[in-house]
C-alpha cells in the first residue's frame, strides 16, 4: 500500500492580489517541501482570493488569473519546488459553451489546477455551482463536467472543489466509481457558528460514499462579510479523523497516508452524471515510504463562544488590514454593544491602534461615562472625551426639534464627529450595532451605523453579553484584566437619547425578542408558525412588521463578519419596497 | 381563420401587495372584457409583484401567493368575469425537485396561470432563470419544463415568461414545433437606456422563430432600483409591429388578431429541449368574429432624453408612495445636480409636496444661493434657508478639523440637517448624487449621500446636463416656465466646500471621465484597453484606480432607478476589499 505525505496550506488570500497571493503559494509550497510532503494542495481560488464576485466578470481579471498561473507554475520550478505537484485554485474559463445560464465559450470558471515541473499539468472546474446564500456561482461561472484524477507514487487522486461534495451524485459517486484512492477536495467554506460539526458530518459521509480517504483543505481569513476558519480536515474512508487544522489562523497540515494502489481505470472514461474521468500521470514511482509516518496533527475545535469570538477578531482584522489600514476609532458609550466591539478591536489589531471617544450629552448618565473611561484603562486603548452639547445646541438653535427628531439628532451629532476624527486621524469607524438592534430597526441611519465595518452586526444581543462575559472569564483564567467593566455586563440597556430611556420601553425583553428573530429570520418561519409555536401574537405581529420595514436602515449598514446562516448582508436580499406585512 | 381579441394589461403592481395586486387584475380584467377581449393577459408575476427577491425563499409568502391565485380564479367568477380566460404571473412551488442547484421538490418558482370560470386551468413555471445583472432567479427558483399551450376559439396560445425568449431554442423553438397560433410571453424586463429597440428586434426575431405572431405584455412602474417602462407589444410573423403600449404608464393595449386555426398535435408530445406539450382546451367554439377590427393602438416610443428623463421620474414617484411617503425634502446647493433631482422630484409628486433647503456654508457663494432661491420660485416648490456656520462652528470649536475633514464636515453637516427636517415633518430626502461622482467616490459618505432615494445616481455628469437642458427645453415649448436656472446650467461644477473650489481641479472634464468610465464601468474593458483606444494612460490609471476603491461608498449609497446596462445597485457586485488595481 503506498504511502503519501500530503500537504494541506490553510491560507488566507486578499481576493485580486494576485501578486501577493501567488507568492504565498510558493511560500507556503516550500514549507511543505522541506517537510517532505509528496503531494501540496491550497485552498478554492487561493490565486484570486475568493469571492471574487463581478471581477469574474471583467475579462482583463481572468486573463490576469491566467498568466498568473502559467508564471506560478514556472516561479515554483525555478526556486526549485517543480518536482512537487501542487493543486491551486483559480479563475479560469471555459472550453464550452453552457446553455442553462446562456454562457458563451470562454466564459469564466471556478478553477484549480495542478502544477508540476513548471508546467500547468491538469486544468479543471468546479462541477456544481452553490447559488444561494452568499454563493452566486451561476451568476459568475459555468460548471466543469471532469472528474479529474492525478496519479503519482502509484496512487489515484481524485480531485474536486467545495460544493461538489456539498450536493449528491457528481464528482463523489465518480471518485467511487472510479475507484481512486484519496479524494482531495479545495475549499472557500464560509464560517457560521457550528458549521465544523456539519462538515465532519459531510465529509465523513463522502468518504464513505467514496469508498477512500478525504482531503478537505479550506480558506482562512477575512472577506468583506465573510469569515472563513479553515478547519482543514482528513478523514479515513470509516471516518475517522486522521488530522485537523486549527481554525482562524493560517497552518500547513501534513498527513501521511496509506492509500490503496491506483485502479487502471482508463483516461476519457464517462462516468455517472456524465463526468468524464481525465487521468493525468504525475510519475514518481511507488515512493520509498517514510519509515514513519508522522504523529498525527488533530486540533481540537474552539467552544461556541470561543469559536464566535475569533470569528468577530478575524473578520475585523482583516477588514482593517486588507483595506489597508493601521488605526480604528470607536464611539464608546459606556454600553455593552461599543464595549464589546472595542475588547474585539483590541484584540485584532491591538489596543496601541484602537481610539475611542466618549461623546456624551445631556442625557448621558455619570456612570456611562465612567464605564467606557473604565474599560479604556483596562485595556490600554487611546481615550479621549468630546461632549456634543455645542453641536447639540446648535441645530436646536435653527431647528427646534422633538421627540424622535431630537433623539436622532444626538445619534448622528455622534456620527458626525466619529468620521471628523476619522477624517482628520486617518483611522477606520467601527460601528457598534447588534443584529437585534438591526433586525427591528432600533439604531439612527447616519447615527450610530456609522462605520466601515460592524463586528457584531451579526451578533444578537442576548450573544453579545454571552460574549462579553466569556471574554472576561478569558482574561481572569489567563490572571489578565478583564476588560468589560461589570456595571457595562450589569445595567440595563439604553440607548440615553432621553431621560431615563432604557431598551425595554420600546422593545421586548432581548431573550424574548431574540427567540421571536431566530425563528422569523433564521428559520423563515412565517408569523402564524411562530404564534402556534406558544409565543404572544401581538408581540409576534410587532416585531415582524419591524423587521419588514427596516430593511432600508440595514442596507445601508456597513459590512461585518458573518456568523449566522442569514447574516444582514448579500445572504439576505429582500426588497426595500415591501407590501407584505403578515410574515 | 380565427380571429382573436387580446388584451395586454401593463399594470404596475406592489412586491408583497397580494389584495392590491388581485385587486388589480380584477379591475384590468373588467376593462378588457368589456372592451370584448377573448384573452386577457398581465405581466410575469403580477400577482406579487416583481422581484419579491428573498420573499420568494418565505414559505409562508409561497402559500399566499398560492391562495391568492385560487381565490383570484373564483373572485373573477364571482364578478361575471369568469367567461374570459386571464394569464397572470405569481409565485409557485415546483412539482419535482431540481438537481442543478439541489433544490428539492416544492422549491419555489417564477409562476403564471391560466383562470378560468372560477378555476386555475393551467399553471406552469417559467423555463429559462436569468443570472445576471439585475437577476438572481437560480438562487430563487427552479426551472418549469412543459411548454404550455391554450386552446380557444379554435386557436392554439403557446405562453411563456420573459427569459424563455431571450435563449435560443425552448419555448421559442418548442412554439414552431407546436404549430401554435401565436406566442403569448409575459414578461418583467427592466428598463434600460435604449431597451426598447433591443427589445423588438428579439421579438421580431423570435416571431419569425415560433412562425406565428408574438404577444409581448410588461410590467409598468418602479420597484427599488428597477424601473419597468411598459412598451408592451405585439408583432407578426413577419416583424410587423401590430400594437404597442406607450412607455411608463399602466394601459389595456387590445389587438384583433387573425390567427392560424389550432393544429391536432398531441397533448403530452415531447418536443425538442424536453419540452412537454400541455394543452389545455377553454373552449369557445370558433368565435363570431367582429366584423371589423379594432383600428391598430401603435405608441410611439419616447426620445432618449424623454425616456431616461421619464424612467427617473416613474422610478422617484413608485419608491416615495409605494414606500408610503407623500413628501420629499431635498438640499438645494444651487448646482445643477440637485436642480435636476428637484425638477424631477416636482414632475413626480408636484411641487407642493416637495420642500427644498439651502444651507450655506461661508464658502457658499452668493450665486448659489439666488439659485436655488431662483428653482424654488420657478417650480413653487417649498423653500427655507438654514446656513451651517453655527453648527460648523461648533465642531470647529470642539475639533479643529483641516482639509478633507473640513471639506467632508459640512457635507455632513447638511446630511444631519436634512435628516432632522426629515425626521420633525416626515418627508424623506433624495441624494443628489449623480453616476460619475459615485463612480470616482467624489461624495462625502453621510454627506450628501444621505437620502432614501438617488433619482439621479445612474446618470453620468454629462447626461445630467443634457437632461437639464433638454427639461427646459420641454417647458418652453409647452409655454411654461422652464424650472432649472440658466446660470445654474452654465456654470462650473463646484462642491464649494472650500474657496473657489471647481471639480475639475480634482477631476478630469466631465465629458472625459465619462467617456472612460463608460468604457470601464458599462463595457467592462480593461485599463490596458481603454489606453489603447487612445486615452491618456495618466487618467485611465487614476479614473481606474478611484472607482476600483470606491466600492464601499457606493454600496452605502440608497437606490435609484437604474438606466444603464451597469447600475451601482445588486446588478455590480464587487468587492470592498479588493486587491486587484489594474483594471
């Protein structure tokens, strides 16, 4: 039975660096060839970064994707590392024309490649396209219609990427009936909480349907609002795990593997659901076996808040960095929501780079300003104080405002001066909003959603104070300062734009409200479902035509990572313009 | 040879209104019948309204737009409507499931109906999804695979749903194949610049395809970004335009055609594509023909600027009542952006519900200000004057902002100001922001981006001026005060947000930068193209590289109606984080 040393590279592209990006491959390349990996695979388009979205669609992308690859295949021979092959993601284009979505020839497709000895040895695209969610791949790409297999050291690979185990039939019922001995699938999965658990499942039961070993190796980072944990996974045709890579931070997971010898299938071979078999011979012989395979590396999963927050750090870090930027400024309230946001701030790109303003008025209480000068000291951040009474005075002076005028007017007053500051300093605004608070419209358009990024947009609130304390309890097992003042974890929410203002005067106690959202947003549960579920149908009624007439505030919200299955963002598209209002 | 009277019903309806938009096709339904129409007709989901986007993934919408149709059948009975047979478009559910996209059996789809006498005699789901630009329908339905055919009158309809005949073969060739009489599609084509002549070339080609007339019905009116402008139509065989419906208004377009008598071929016959004929017999006999027929109802169709000058207009007037507003507040700089969005904003709802302010800053100059007095007093809409230097002062005192900051703080200052008459009196704000400041980032975020609507955000500077001039112009020849200035037509683009400031001090004529950005943006040529058409590489770079990084104000900027092949709507879908900066 030949032995494979298979190299996994969980990295994490800037989607349309190419230059950058190619370099991470050699990089990346070179650390799996001086640990003797036989066989090195990057993630789903880890030349392009991924999404890519509309710049599939601009030619000069593509042709740059291309040269790209020609050039990487030719840069790894030239340092050296040709004699190992390696399997990349990238944007291609088609032979063939697709006639379901219209698709010319030449149209664009979710490619990977393997290259070997300075040449571009095996081309192929993802065979089925995933189009719901944040996925729009019929929009971007045609399907590939190979199953392709590369044979080296006397071993069958069979190759694939991402939604092509997710659906049934396709590439895995192929690799079966091919009867190749690995299926090595590259993969751009998206986190959401708990989606690990869903995709051992998976590729468990894909081995098995298989009938060998699966190779799983997926992106990490940050993307806009997506957030991806790697999590790189192999498992036996039985299940079970061979090795596992840590999640949100970028590794190198190396696998020896007892594979069966390669069947003799022959090359051009249709296989089920049309897929031809397309053989490429690698050479190598059956390779001298290590005398020992290398002790397994199996990171165990982060838990649930663990898991979310790193999610939340990883996604701002990324986004501040990749649109290259050093600094963040925070409007810190004294709150929970700009508490968290700032602990997560400091987390990512450390509390040298985080600024913070208090930006209190009339109607701000003694304590919330003593909270957010507490959690400033704390954590080490950049603190400073700006009243907005003058600013406050101003317009009342030309406008003489009320009720929800008056209040917003505070709010925006805020939003003002948080993007002066950006302006004049050169840092990024984070905004503070929960996805509760999103969900049933309760922040200030131009207010409080001021910001280039929302780290807990996704995050509802009664999570938000799970969070919170878990991040404290962190720092206390650590024998570190806990960051988040008590009297934040303890008062009652408010948003103090009035007297005495607490969030209950307008909204349902958040565990109650969050329950009710889960089911209308998550589950798309109709209002009826929801009510015969026990809940009171007028709260029910509420909060569902608040959710309906919101969706103008939250798309004009800024970006944030993604943790749900239904983000606020492109995973989520409902009209402005809505006349249905019964759920 | 029979002859048939058809009625094209071009309505409007609201997404999600289901009672508003059955009421509707009652109401359409009676005008046709008692104009002695023998098949009424409305356009492609005119049930509920078009796009209903992510409702369509709401189980509980599905089952009310299913009731609705049910109840639609029996309430046109009930009325004495039932004899005439109506075509209407609604959301449905698959019966089988759909491998490509692994949707399961019940998915949703994009539906239409045949009723008669009380009943749904025929439903079947449109055959062809468009994914691109504005549409999604892979991520929202799955596809219908019979071609469905009417008999009545001793005529054979074959129907289908917009798509279906913008792909070669399907319903089209299935038609021919068929030996139906003529081809009725419903359809929900956005409108774009110039769509209109695109549109009866495909038409006429597809008669010619099916050989028989072709009957063309589309929605009216506007829904978010979309605006739909009607120009429903019908053409021979031969390409001759038997009727058409004028542009941007809701009309019963009848037209008497002599048709082909029905052929014999079999209900159940599976035609080329996997297409099954299903045949539905109404009946009728062979009708008394009218003795003479209908004289021949043909529109013209606008100019281009009364079309582009109409869609802004339809789509500012469909988002303010659809989303229950009655009011509109704009800020007047006295420039010739906000000139127009006011003209059209008056042509859209009257002047007496539009309420403009001037806010001067201290580098406001003094023409500006007589300006913008001067459009109020020409259209008699509402006008105020609130100057910014004591709020400006107040940031200044707390701040001591410089440059940019500077510059960005009064835009800012006007947006809070907007939004707090907005919030006090409950009208909402348009943003002034045209195509080619959006394009390069050339506005402040929460500046003067501020709004719920962008009239003119898909209008490049340069068709700005010519929409201006030419809404002049129509005054003038109507014996009526032209309502746009002429010094604000004449004068230099400024943002004056500091002294002598004009836009071509940071950008290129406007005339040049569109003429790139047009290359850029709506053709999606690359940097190394457009230089090679004979651009100066210098600007081509610097255009290539503002637009590539100004991703994410564009997507905080409201919806407008969309003109263009390429909006900055869900039809462009680009990264924030992008790291690909070469066109």
């Amino acid at each position: 039975m030949p032995r494979l040393r298979l190299a996994l590279c969980q990295t994490d592209p800037a989607v349309g660096d190419l230059a950058g990006n190619a370099e991470a491959v050699v990089r990346w390349t070179r650390r799996a060839a001086e640990a003797g990996a036989h066989l090195v695979a990057l993630p789903e388009m880890a030349l392009t970064g991924y999404p890519v979205e509309d710049l599939a669609l601009r030619g000069s992308f593509v042709e740059a994707s291309r040269a790209a690859l020609v050039d990487l295949a030719a840069r790894l021979e030239r340092e050296g590392l040709g004699g190992v092959p390696v399997v990349v993601g990238y944007l291609g284009r088609s032979g063939s024309a697709y006639h379901a979505t219209d698709r010319p020839a030449g149209s664009p497709q979710n490619c990977a490649a393997v290259l070997h000895h300075g040449r571009v040895v095996s081309r192929f695209a993802k065979h089925y396209l995933p189009n719901h969610g944040v996925f729009d791949e019929y929009r971007w790409f045609s399907p590939g219609n190979q199953l392709p297999v590369v044979s080296l050291h006397g071993v069958d690979v069979a190759l694939a990427i991402c939604q092509d185990i997710w659906q049934d039939g396709g590439r895995v019922a192929a690799t079966g009936e091919a009867g190749a001995g690995l299926l090595l699938v590259i993969n751009g999965s998206p986190y959401e909480r708990g989606r690990g658990e869903v995709r051992l499942d998976l590729v468990r039961r894909r081995a098995a349907e298989a009938g060998c070993p699966l190779a799983y190796v997926n992106l990490v980072g940050g993307q806009d609002e997506l957030v991806f944990d790697g999590q790189s996974i192999v498992v036996s045709a039985e299940g079970e795990v061979l090795a596992r890579a840590p999640q949100f931070e970028e590794a190198l997971l190396l696998a020896d593997l007892d594979l069966p010898a390669a069947s003799d299938r022959t090359d051009g071979l249709v296989l089920g659901g049309g897929l031809q078999l397309v053989r490429t011979e690698l050479g190598g012989g059956t390779n001298g076996r290590p005398a020992e395979p290398l002790a397994p590396q199996i990171a165990e999963p982060l838990t649930d808040e663990a898991e979310v927050y790193a999610a939340l750090v990883e996604g701002t870090r990324a986004y501040v960095r990749k649109n290259g930027f050093g600094s963040v400024l925070i409007g810190l309230s004294g709150g929970i929501d700009s508490a968290l946001v700032a602990a997560i701030a400091v987390d990512a790109i450390g509390a040298a780079n985080v600024h913070c303003v208090s930006m209190p008025s009339r109607y701000s209480s003694q304590h919330s300003r003593d909270d957010a000068a507490e959690l400033a000291r704390r954590t080490g951040l950049h603190f400073r104080t700006v009243p907005i009474a003058p600013m406050f005075d101003a317009y009342m002076g030309a406008l003489g405002l009320t009720g929800l005028a008056e209040e917003n007017l505070q709010s925006r007053l805020r939003g003002t001066l948080l993007m002066a500051i950006s302006n004049q300093e050169g840092h990024i605004v984070l905004a503070p909003g929960n996805k509760s608070e999103l969900a049933v419209g309760y922040s200030t358009l131009y207010g409080d959603s001021v910001g280039a990024y929302g780290p807990i947009k996704d995050v509802y609130k009664s999570l938000v104070l799970r969070l919170a304390r878990w991040r404290n309890e962190v720092a206390e097992e650590r024998g570190e300062v806990p960051p988040i003042p008590e009297n934040t974890l303890d008062k009652p929410p408010s948003a103090e734009l009035r007297p005495d203002q607490v969030d209950t005067d307008s909204l349902p106690d958040y565990d109650l409200l969050d329950t009710v959202l889960d089911a209308y947003i998550e589950d798309d549960q109709g209002r009826d479902a929801i009510v015969a579920a026990g809940f009171d149908p007028a709260v029910v009624d509420r909060v569902v035509r608040l959710v309906d007439t919101a969706e103008f505030k939250r798309r004009q919200y800024p970006p944030g990572p993604r943790i749900s299955r239904k983000g606020f963002g492109r995973d989520r598209r409902l009209p402005i313009t809505n006349g249905w209002r019964r759920g």
